[in-house]
C-alpha cells in the first residue's frame, strides 16, 4: 500500500473531517518511518508540538477506524482495515447476485440415450474436433475462410446431430 492509498483510506473513513498541514505531515513522515524529532526539523517546529500534534493526529485515527491506531502500528492497522473493507465488499456483492432456486416441477423430456444416438455424439464431436484442429494448425493466407465455415458445414450435415459453431476468424483473415 502506498502513502497516497493510505491517505485516501483515511479521508473516507474520516468522512467531513480532514487532516491539517501538519497532521498530513506527520502521517506521511511516520509512514516513511521518521521520529518525531525527524519531522520537527524537516517542517520547521518545535519537536513537542509535533508530538502533541501526532498524539492527537493518533487519537482522531483511532476514534475514526475503531482500532487504536500509534505512530508503530500506522501501517498494520491501514492493512487490516484495507483487508477487511475488501473481504466486506465481496461479501456484499456476492450476496447482491439473486441465486433462482426455483426448479421446474413439471418433468423434462430428455431424448432417449440409444446406442446409434450415442454413436451420432461420438462421430459429431470426433469429426468437430478434426475441423478445429485443421483450423487452428493449417494456415488461412491460402484460403478464404468461407471454405473453412463451408468444410464446418458439410462435415455436419450428414450427421442428425446439428452443431453451430461460430468461430471469429476476422482478425485472422486480415
């Protein structure tokens, strides 16, 4: 997570709140690790008002995210919240997605499994994956890729079993 992921973590959670100059300051610094004596020289103040400052900072974090949020735990308590916030929101929209447990109560008609039907399916799908296998492995400068969708379609007509295959060779054509 980076320093500005972190800051925008915060200005949700703290809704019409914001942080000031120098709490920004100082949370981006105890990011980077620096002490509070760090930041009073870098920013221009007094080392104990930048320890007031971030105990405050510290303590309107912790009433903000819940947790109790220190200059050493900054970071792990943004994680968790990040982590849990994520884990939240998926649990939202998978519950969002309406499941129809409503099977139909009248009997379906399936079609009879014979032999000869089950030999059909066996010759359609072994004469398919021939026609796919030509068509990925040969190449189509040669060819117009009519013939390939018209080879596709003899190839299933003989057979009672209809298969419509739409294959968009458009960028392969091209």
């Amino acid at each position: 997570m980076t320093i500005d992921d972190a800051l925008n973590i915060v200005d949700s959670v703290l809704g019409n709140k914001s942080l000031s100059t120098i709490q920004e300051a100082i949370f981006r610094q105890t990011w980077e690790g620096k002490t509070y004596s760090e930041i009073a020289e870098q920013a221009g103040y007094d080392a104990a008002y930048i320890r007031d400052v971030g105990y405050k900072l510290w303590q309107l974090l912790s009433e903000a995210f819940g947790d109790r949020v220190t200059k050493n735990n900054l970071q792990v308590v943004l994680r968790r919240y990040s982590n849990r916030t994520m884990q939240e929101r998926s649990l939202q929209v998978s519950n969002a997605i309406p499941i129809n447990m409503n099977y139909p109560t009248a009997p379906v008609n399936l079609p009879i499994a014979t032999d000869s039907f089950s030999q059909e399916i066996s010759n359609g799908a072994a004469k398919l994956l021939q026609l796919l296998s030509r068509l990925l492995t040969e190449p189509i400068g040669d060819r117009h890729v009519n013939q390939y969708l018209q080879q596709m379609h003899d190839a299933s007509s003989d057979s009672a079993l209809k298969l419509t295959i739409t294959v968009n060779l458009s960028m392969a054509a091209e």
